[in-house]
C-alpha cells in the first residue's frame, strides 16, 4: 500500500518538480 501511494506521488511530482526529485531521487 505504501509502496504503490509513494509511486503515485513521486510520478505527481516528477512532472512540476522534475528537477528537485531529479536530484533527490538519486541521494535517497
């Protein structure tokens, strides 16, 4: 469940703040 709600917010986000996760995905 977790899982799957992360993947959706992270896909969300992806779009408007592709550069903050860009460069958070990776440190994480």
């Amino acid at each position: 469940k977790n899982g799957k709600l992360v993947g959706s917010v992270c896909e969300n986000i992806k779009g408007p703040m592709f550069p903050t996760i860009g460069v958070h995905s990776p440190h994480e």
